[in-house]
C-alpha cells in the first residue's frame, strides 16, 4: 500500500492548501469592503475639486500654473501603482502589460521613461525592464495614507514644474466591480480642461482670489494632483481585495476538485489492493 499512503499525503497536503486558501478569501472579503468604503468616501472630494479645476482653467486668470503648460522634451514619466502582496490573479499583470505597451510606443517614437513606483510588484518589474526608478513607496498596508505617497510623486512633479518632463502618465487598475477591475493608464500631466470635465451646464465662471491667483492656483492644482494619486491608489487597494477573494475562491474550488479526484484514485488502488489480496489468499487454498 505504499501508493495508497503517497495518495493519502497527497489529499492531506491539498486539505491543507484548501484551508488557507478559504482562509485568505474570507480575510479578502473583509478587507474588500473596507478598502471599497475608502474608495467610495474620497471620490467626492476627488470629483468636487476635479470640478473646481476645470472651471478654473477656463476662468483665464492673469496666472497659468506650470502643471497646465506643456514642455518641449522626450522624457516621459509614470506612476505606476500596483499592489505588495501576490495572489490577487492577474491584477498586476494587466496594468504592467499596459505600462508595457506604453514603454514601446515612447521607445519607438526616441522618448525616455522615469517611472515612480507604488507597490512592491510594480517596483520589481520597473528594475527589470530597465526604467529608471526616481521614486518609491511601498509597504503601504491596507489603508492608503496621503504623506506616504506625496514624497515619491512630487519628484516627478517637480520634475515636470521644471521642464524636464513632458508627459506624466498614473497608471492603475480601476475598480469597477467585484468581478471585473479595469487596467488605466491615463494622462496626468500637463492638465486640460477636456481631462479635467468641466461642468457644461454651468457658464460664465468667475473668482475673486485671496490673497491673489497665483497662490489659490498652486496649492488647488497640487490638492487636484495629490487627490488624483490618491484616489489612484484606493480604486487599486480595492481592487486587489476584490481579485483576491475570486482568486482564492477560484483556488479554493479547484483544491476540493483535486481532492474528489485523488479519493476517487485512491479508492480504487485501495480495491485493487484488496482484490489482489483476496486473489492471492484463494489461490493459495486452491494449492494446499
């Protein structure tokens, strides 16, 4: 029976396996709806100031922010956000392959590529592709928190302030639902008002700044960057609950699937263990 006992290890490894893969999908499915709470409670103050943006570029005040202007250069930069942990399907290789396929056009068209990333996985494939690296963050834990990420993005905002990029792209995945998240990889930098969505319904915008344009407009831009960024970083938190808990359920599924398969292969070695035994215990009365 030394088949039956490897067949027998093997049903209890995947009995094990099967634990903690439904382990990790009920702890997924807790986290999945705080991370979706978060998510939901910043996209008002994200849509509000979007709004508030837009209409202040179309103002025309005496004053134009740097981060509306476009710069003459080919160094293209990226945010890319990804998640820290595995075993969340294909998640992070959706919007790497993304990032990809973007490298490849500016690659093609003479441009280079800095790239700050968010997330241990993105910052992993950024080393291996060869893009430069100015920035980091990672071990961000479940929650997001805003001077955790201001440091690493605002290089590239400096960056861009200065001239020295021409385009900065936020790369993530979207939530959509629970079953379907979207990769994006959208424009950032230089901002347009067509990016920002102007309300259409309203018309003739008009401020009075205090103490004057200039300030109101540095810090509102920066606040409209750093909300972007952030709401960036908790569609992508909870986008990864989400595919973690169809991934380990997917597991989960596929362990109990294993293990009716090998009890139905060990059954059958265990009957013919049984008839041979039988077989040999009658011929051997057959012969006495």
């Amino acid at each position: 029976m030394a088949a039956g006992k490897e067949i027998r290890g093997k049903i209890k490894s995947v009995e094990n396996t099967k634990k903690i893969t439904k382990a990790m999908e009920m702890v997924a499915a807790s986290k999945m709806r705080k991370a979706q709470e978060r998510m939901r409670a910043a996209r008002p103050y994200s849509d509000k100031i979007r709004n508030i943006t837009a209409n202040l570029s179309q103002a025309n005040p005496e004053y134009t922010h740097a981060f509306m202007e476009s710069n003459d250069t080919k160094t293209t930069g990226f945010i890319v956000v990804t998640t820290d942990k595995g075993l969340c399907g294909g998640l992070n290789t959706n919007v790497l392959r993304a990032v990809t396929s973007k490298f490849k056009d500016l690659q093609a068209a003479g441009h280079e590529a800095q790239a700050v990333a968010i997330g241990n996985k993105g910052l992993s494939f950024l080393n291996r592709v060869g893009v430069k690296v100015v920035a980091h963050a990672t071990q961000l834990g479940d929650k997001p928190h805003l001077d955790k990420l201001i440091g690493p993005v605002k290089v590239l905002l400096d960056a861009y302030a200065e001239g020295k990029i021409k385009t900065v792209y936020l790369c993530y995945t979207k939530f959509i639902n629970t079953m379907r998240q979207e990769s994006v990889v959208e424009q950032l930098l230089p901002l347009t008002a067509d990016r920002m969505q102007a309300d259409k319904d309203q018309h003739g915008w008009d401020y009075i700044y205090e103490p004057d344009a200039q300030t109101v407009i540095d810090d509102l831009l920066v606040r409209y960057v750093e909300a972007l960024v952030y709401q960036a970083v908790a569609e992508n938190m909870a986008s990864e609950q989400s595919a973690r808990m169809v991934a380990m359920k997917a597991a989960t599924d596929n362990a109990g699937s294993v293990i009716g398969e090998l009890k139905l292969v060990y059954n059958k070695t265990r009957q013919a263990a049984i008839t041979k035994e039988l077989s040999e215990i009658v011929s051997g009365a057959a012969a006495v």
